[in-house]
C-alpha cells in the first residue's frame, strides 16, 4: 500500500492527524477545505492549528480527496477525475472510458456472434483503445 492510499485509508477511518494532508490531496486551500466540511474558515483554521478537528470532517475530506468507502469498490482510487483500480497509480479510467464500456461489450458480442477470431478483432480494438486515450 502506498502511502496516498495509507493517508486516504487513515483519514477515512478518522485519523485526526491525516487532516493537512488530505487537504494538501485535495488540492484545497483553507476556505475551500473549510467549505467542503461545511464549517467556517476561522474553525478549519483552530482545527488545522490547535483544536481536533470533527472527525467526520476528517472523513468526508477522505472521500473529496479520491477514497472509496462503498462495498465493492475497495482498493479504488479517484484522483484528478481518473478512477484508479486497486494497485494502479497509472493509466485511471476517465468518464469517456466508462461510458464507451457498453459499446465495447456490444462490439465483442457481434463478433462473437459472427464468429469471428481473436486476430480478426485485434486491429479493431488496438483503434478503439488508442482512441481512448484522448477522452
């Protein structure tokens, strides 16, 4: 586990001390980060310097910073609007890519259905695949 994915996992299980960094994950400034938690600038600043912060605060900062807390999706990723399988720091999938999955299934399954191989379909998908790259 790398330590994103350790800080994300820390800050979802309420870890008091992951608050700056997630916020540095985030990409927030203080009005923005206090914003997020619903709070006023003046109290993220007290939770940043010398209170505890609320750690549901702390959580939901997690989740703005790219953590997946819903069953099935353990291990993923969300960072800069690519979604990250687990293990994966490269490569995420954009929305472009998810919404051109059911076409792909569609494709194959025409070409299944018309029995065609394995290497008659490759140059098909080597042009889908590297039209993907720019969605």
């Amino acid at each position: 586990m790398d330590a994103i994915t350790e800080y994300l996992a820390d800050g979802y299980a309420g870890d008091l001390t992951t608050l700056g960094a997630l916020q540095i994950l985030c990409g927030f400034s203080h009005e923005q980060a206090a914003a997020a938690c619903l709070v006023s600038p003046a109290t993220y600043r007290r939770w940043r310097s010398d209170r505890k912060a609320n750690p549901t605060a702390v959580r939901l900062m997690a989740i703005h910073a790219g953590y997946f807390p819903w069953p099935g999706w353990d291990g993923w990723e969300m960072h800069n609007g690519f979604l990250f399988p687990p293990g994966y720091a490269r490569h995420g999938f954009g929305p472009g890519n998810l919404m051109a999955l059911p076409f792909l299934y569609q494709l194959l399954a025409e070409y299944r259905r018309k029995g065609k191989s394995a290497e008659t379909v490759k140059p098909t998908l080597d042009r889908l695949a590297e039209g993907a790259r720019y969605l």
